[in-house]
C-alpha cells in the first residue's frame, strides 16, 4: 500500500520556508528568505512553480492580499501550510531521522559531527 505523497527536495524547502515565514509567505518573500537561508541559487520562477505545484497537491493554500503603494496598487498572493502540508513535513522529518538514525547500526566508518 502506498504511503502519503512524498516532497521532493525543492518542494520540502519550499514548504518549510513558508511555514517559517507565517503570514508573509509570498513568493518573492519565500524566494529571498530560502536562498537567504540555504545559500542555495534558485530562481523566483523555480520558486512560483513549486509553490503552486504544492498548492496543487493540497499542501498550500493561498489567498491574495491587500494591495500595497510599495507594489504599485498590485496585491500579493500569500500562501499557508494545510493540514496535509504539515503532514507531509512530519512524514519527510521522519524519514529522515529514521535514515540519521540507522547509520550507526550500519556498521560504517562514517564520523558526522
């Protein structure tokens, strides 16, 4: 039986990065604060793609906002995690630790500090 839809690498920072920025998680605010934060080069589009691609998935919904002078009168989309999104981030940690956790048992010569 197949698990819940895994997050693909991109798609997990993304997700990540609009959780962490709360009620300002558009997507030039996710771009900035994601390469900010990971040093990673990564292009706006990139970023719009994965976010609607996620909102697609059920992970994100959006909303717009209110129109600012700084924008030109234009308004911002604003996204937030769902549910599933949250979830989807608990399953991907998970994973992760399980496989951070299984190298010791693996008998390797591998130090991680």
């Amino acid at each position: 039986m197949p698990g819940p839809e895994q997050l693909g690498t991109l798609e997990e920072l993304v997700l990540l990065t609009v959780c962490s920025l709360g009620d300002d998680a558009y997507g030039v605010s996710v771009h900035q604060h994601l390469v900010e934060v990971s040093g990673r080069t990564v292009s706006l589009g990139a970023i719009h793609t994965t976010l609607y691609r996620l909102q697609d998935k059920g992970f994100l919904d959006s909303e717009m906002g209110g129109a600012s002078a700084t924008r030109g009168g234009r308004r911002k989309r604003l996204f937030r995690a769902t549910g599933a999104g949250v979830e989807a981030l608990r399953a991907a940690r998970s994973l992760r630790n399980q496989l951070w956790d299984s190298i010791p048992r693996l008998g390797t010569n591998l130090q991680f500090s």
